[in-house]
C-alpha cells in the first residue's frame, strides 16, 4: 500500500508513531466555499494548521477527499490503541468513534486497502469530528510532554494530564516551493518546520466544482 498525504500529515504520523496522544473536545467542522487559486488553498491549510485549528483545517481538504484524510487518521489512532501501554485516552477516542470491531491491521494488509479506508470514514458517525479530536489530541499530549520534560521542579502528572486545551506548536509549516499547476491539479514543495529539522514533502492540490482546496493525492 502506497498513500501519498500532505507534509502536515506526514508531520502528524510521526507524532502518532511516536506514542503522543491527548484528549479535546470535537468542535463543529467549518465550511469552506474553496479557493480562487492552490496558494490561497495552501495559506488556508497552512494558517489553519499553524493555529491548531482543526475544524479550518478539515474546511481546506477538497471534499472528494475527506473520508481518506479521517479514515487515514482512524487507521493510525487505532493502531496505537492497539498497542500495550498506550495511553489510555486514544482507545476512549477510538471506542467513541470506531466500530467495535475494527482491526486496523487486518485492513492495512487487505489488497484493497485504499477503498477500504474511505470506507471506514462512512462508517464514522461523525468523521470530521472525529479527524478535529485527534488531532487536537495529539498535540495536546505533545504539549504536556514538553512541559514534564522541561520542569526543574517535580510535576503532578495527574494535574498536568488534565490541561488538554494547550497544543504544541513543534510542529509549523512555513513555506510552499516550486508550485506547478496542471489543469485542475497542482503540486508544490512544502516545508514543515519541527524541533528535529525541517521535513520537504510534497503537496497536492485539486479543484472540486471549480474551486481549489488541498487534496491527499
């Protein structure tokens, strides 16, 4: 199985493989009436994930794309509920969400695993609720991190657990390269720039009833 995301996706899997994981109220996805070009798509997508505003961020993803981007994040969030000793909250968010019976490595390893993803999006009550509380999850759990791990003096753990409205920002995107635009896609270097060094990846960008948003492909 091949998925080519976004570098903010890219950036979020190495945060979920890591093991960072948090809890935040879902907020109401919001609409987007698209762009007039791929760098107005791009600044929307980059601005919104700068401010970890992830109802805005959903709103920039074309909206042919969206069951891939939640079902995607579905597959991760299980996958480390999965795991022993993995925090808690993820296998909260998963069983609020997912179906009970859902096994994400029996899909990762099915010979149709692209379609099955967009499938699991539709089996979501509310998907693009579910895709803005992990995320907001996730880095929430990255902020509390940093702030254990930075502390002269001993932390309450219990306490600093129940601050999950904090969110890194580790993690920023700051700049688009080298954008080509090929009828109603477009493609372009991006920057993510992280504590660990920057990461380049490429973006893509697609039009949906003549308006331009981010796509995954």
């Amino acid at each position: 199985m091949n998925f080519r995301v976004s570098a903010c996706l890219l950036a979020v899997a190495a945060l979920l493989w890591i093991g960072l994981a948090g809890s935040a109220a879902a907020e109401k996805p919001k609409k987007s009436p698209g762009y007039d070009s791929p760098e107005a798509a791009y600044a929307a997508a980059r601005d919104a994930f700068n401010d970890r505003d992830w109802p805005a961020f959903v709103a920039t993803v074309s909206p042919g794309r969206r069951a891939e981007i939640v079902g995607q994040m579905a597959v991760a969030m299980a996958g480390l509920a999965s795991q022993p000793g993995s925090d808690p909250r993820i296998g909260e968010l998963v069983e609020k969400h997912l179906p009970p019976d859902f096994d994400p490595m029996k899909l990762v390893m099915s010979e149709d695993a692209e379609a099955e993803i967009v499938g699991l999006a539709e089996l979501i009550e509310d998907p693009e609720g579910f895709f803005t509380e992990a995320m907001s999850l996730i880095f929430s759990m990255q902020y509390q991190r940093k702030e254990l791990a930075g502390a002269n003096d001993p932390v309450d753990t219990e306490e600093t657990d129940k601050d999950d409205t904090k969110q890194s920002l580790d993690a920023e995107i700051i700049g688009l390269e080298d954008l080509v635009i090929d009828g109603d896609t477009a493609e372009g270097a991006v920057t993510v720039e992280t504590s660990a060094g920057n990461q380049t990846e490429r973006w893509a960008f697609e039009k949906y009833k003549g308006r331009w948003y981010l796509s995954i492909r």
